[in-house]
C-alpha cells in the first residue's frame, strides 16, 4: 500500500466516509430510496405551468414589466445561459450584448443590455441592465458615430499621456473608462446591425 503525505498508510477502509455518512437518506447508498424532488417541480414550481414572469429594468426606464415568457437567453460573466420555467435559482453579470426572450406565443425579441446582472429564480427573472433597448430600436449611424467618438477620445487620451500633460495614473484611469464604453458601444452597434 501507498502512504499518504502525512506518513500514515492509504488504507481503503480508512479513506472511506464516516459511518453516518453512509446511511444517509439523501446518499444512494444502496439501501435507501434517494429523497428527489418531484418529477418536474422545483421549490413548489410545476412544470406544467409552463411561463416564468421577466422583468427588464436599467435607471432610466423599465423596458420589460413581468411579462409571461416561456424561455430567457443572455451572456453572463460565464457564458451564454439560457433559463426555462423552473430553473435552478443563480446570479450573475450580464456581458455587453442581446439577450432575448420568447413569449408563449413562440414570438421571440431581442434586447440589447449594455451589462447589469441578473437573477434568475424557478417563477421569474429579473434583469437590472446598465442600459438596455430593443435591438430594433437601435440606429446603427448613431451607434457608429459613438464609435468614432469614442476612439477620437481616446487617441487624444493616449497623446496627452505621451505629451506629459496627465499623469499616468490618471490617464491609465481615463483610458480604462473609454474602452469600457467604446466595447459597449461597438457591441451595440454589432446588435443593431444584427437585428438588420
């Protein structure tokens, strides 16, 4: 037999659980039925109802006001997600980009949020966006104009630091902020010409 870091020998029986682990209820041990939840609930939430509410609001207004929806898709901080009637309760940040949402009418629509976080429960979802709008709503002229604003600010950014007329610390800071808004920006403009 081997030995373990500590120097004591690796012996099978004393690597097992402890005996109150194994008789367990919640533990398929062999003897016990594993307790689950019922087929198709969740926390009281049966599947056979089968719409969640959404709710999509940034500061500046709601744009979603608890609507029935049968399914809800966005881009969190660990990848794209997609939540059904019943799902598992998380939370997470929203990426720059479209989310969407299907009605039970099988009609789908896009939004665009420009980041925020959102919570997902069994009956609803709610959706605190930084901003957020229609994909359809976007004008794609107006999105590349803020583009080109944004990296005109930036190139002035990056000279003045070259030139000495910032410190580094607060160009650093500056030049964070404008990238920050220039990605949103372009992937904003990649929505509304998605939506095109």
């Amino acid at each position: 037999m081997g030995r373990s870091l500590n120097g004591r020998t690796k012996n099978p029986a004393q690597l097992r659980p402890p005996e109150f682990w194994r008789s367990a209820p919640d533990l398929d041990n062999g003897n016990r039925p594993r307790p689950h939840w019922p087929r198709g609930a969740y926390n009281g939430h049966s599947m056979s109802d089968n719409t969640f509410t959404l709710s999509v609001v940034s500061p500046d207004r709601s744009l979603v006001n608890e609507i029935p929806v049968i399914a809800v898709g966005a881009k969190g901080s660990e990848g794209d997600f997609t939540a059904l009637p019943g799902h598992v309760p998380f939370l997470t940040d929203l990426k720059p980009a479209n989310m969407w949402y299907r009605a039970p009418d099988r009609t789908q629509r896009e939004i665009f949020v420009s980041g925020g976080f959102v919570e997902v429960l069994p009956t609803k979802v709610t959706v605190l966006a930084d901003s957020a709008e229609y994909t359809d709503e976007i004008d794609p002229d107006r999105a590349q104009r803020a583009i080109q604003r944004r990296q005109n600010r930036q190139n002035v950014l990056k000279a003045m630091l070259a030139k000495g007329e910032i410190s580094v610390a607060q160009g650093e800071v500056e030049l964070r902020k404008v990238e920050a808004k220039l990605n949103r920006s372009m992937a904003r403009l990649k929505a509304a010409r998605k939506n095109r």
